[in-house]
C-alpha cells in the first residue's frame, strides 16, 4: 500500500508540473514531510490523504492501492472550451440592456459562492459604460483588486475585464482575472499550460515568485482591458521614469555640459 502511495504521489505531482513546495502548500503540510510521503519514510493523515485525493481527481482507495497514471476516468476532465452549460448570471435593466456588475473587495470571498447565484449578483453594484471599446455583445465586469503585487497598477484598483467562455483562447502574458476555488479572486498574468492541467500565474511585481493553479480548480477567467484608479502617480513613486530613463537623462547633461565646455 505505501509503495502505490508514494509512487503515485511523486508521479501525479511531475504530471501536473508542481514542485514539492508547490504541492505540499495545496495540501497543507511542510515540503520536508512531502518527501517523506514521496519515498516511503512516513505515511500521510487521513486528512492530507483527503487533500491529495481532492487534488488529484480520484478516491483514496485509488491513490493507495491503484497506479493512477495510467487507471482510466480517475482525473476530471476540464471543460476548458466552454462547450458545456458554464452559467454566467449578469445583472439587466428593465429594458434587458445588460449591466456591468462590480465585486468590491469585501464581496470577493463571497463571490466564490455565489458566482453563479441570479440573486447574489443581481445584489452587486451593476453601471453601464457606454464607450466604444466595450462591445454589446460581450459580458464585462469590474472587479476591484488589492495589494501591491500588480504595480504599477496600485492596490484598490478596479478592473474592467471581458468574460472568457473557451479558455484555449487566452494568450501567455495576458492579464486576466482568476477565479478559482483555492485562490479566489486574482489579478494576475497568466501563462496558458491547460493541456498539461495548469494555469501558471505571474505577478507584475517581481518581489512575488510565479506559481500554478490546476484547471479544475478554475472557476471563471476574465481578461483584463483597463483600470480604474482613484491614486494619482506621484513623482518619485508611480509616475516616476524609470531608472534607465534617469541615467539617460544624466548623461545627456553630462555630455552638454562637457560640449559646452570644449567651446
């Protein structure tokens, strides 16, 4: 039985493309203890069997006694085409024009319940935007975003994005909104890996490391078009050139000076 466990384990993780720090923070235990599982010297709880079965798509029977490589209808399939019923209630006004809906931050965690509940979004703030760039035909909605791991887009910001139904569609570096069981509500760049089973996410901010999230974690994708931001650059933060810029602009001096000097 362990020996099933464990090559199931190390194997289903490289089949998904995770690391050990990734998968052991989705299942909650230390990478220390995941490498253990992975080669026989301890054996998982019942509750982190739990997790790894979730994960992976299959029954704990499976992932102890069953090689789930290669055991057939174990792992879900994705619907990333969208050609399954993928309900999207929107908000309308009395003549059934259809409204933008806003998600504040403080209605983030409850969106993940209610993303597909008429009544929870017919409760959200809905506007219309009546611009050129935003197509009738299409489903937008404004999600507000926080934290600084998007800049130079700053924290409180809101986000204009289109709703994505075939997610083969979405282009690697693509800002987007993620909404996903794990993650909830992100802001991220997103690097498209659905045929190996994962989106990878990135921030603009280099201080946040990249990772991935599985597809049938995945719940909506929105692609981002533009912002909405009440903070005003200021110099010497936001709206400050960058450092190449900079030392461009001291050289030039420096050169005028220098020719000016010759004469």
């Amino acid at each position: 039985m362990m020996e099933q466990l464990k090559v199931n384990i190390k194997g289903k993780r490289k089949a998904l493309g995770l690391t050990q720090e990734e998968l052991a923070v989705r299942i909650g235990v230390t990478r220390s203890a995941l490498g253990a599982y992975e080669e026989g010297r301890a054996e998982p709880r019942l509750s982190v069997l739990l997790s790894l079965a979730d994960l992976f798509g299959c029954s704990i029977d499976a992932l102890l006694q069953q090689d789930i490589l290669k055991a057939p209808g174990q792992r879900s399939v994705v619907d990333v085409a969208g050609k399954s019923l993928r309900i999207l209630p929107v908000a309308v006004q009395n003549g059934g024009e259809e409204q933008i809906s806003v998600v504040p931050v403080q209605a983030a965690a409850g969106y993940l319940d209610g993303y597909r509940d008429t009544d929870f979004v017919a409760k959200l703030p809905a506007f219309n935007l009546p611009v050129a760039e935003l197509g009738a035909e299409r489903s937008y909605r404004l999600f507000q975003i926080k934290g600084d791991s998007m800049l130079p887009i700053p924290n409180g910001s809101y986000i204009i994005a289109e709703y994505v139904q075939d997610w083969r569609r979405l282009r690697d570096y693509q800002s987007c909104i993620v909404v996903s069981k794990g993650e909830g509500v992100v802001y991220k760049r997103i690097v498209n890996q659905l045929e190996q089973g994962y989106l990878e996410l990135r921030s603009d901010n280099p201080a946040y490391a990249p990772y991935r999230i599985l597809a049938e974690e995945v719940l909506e994708v929105w692609r981002a078009l533009g912002y909405l931001s009440f903070k005003l650059p200021v110099p010497g933060e936001l709206g400050a050139a960058p450092e190449w810029q900079q030392l461009l602009g001291e050289l030039r001096t420096l050169v005028g000076q220098a020719q000016g000097t010759k004469k």
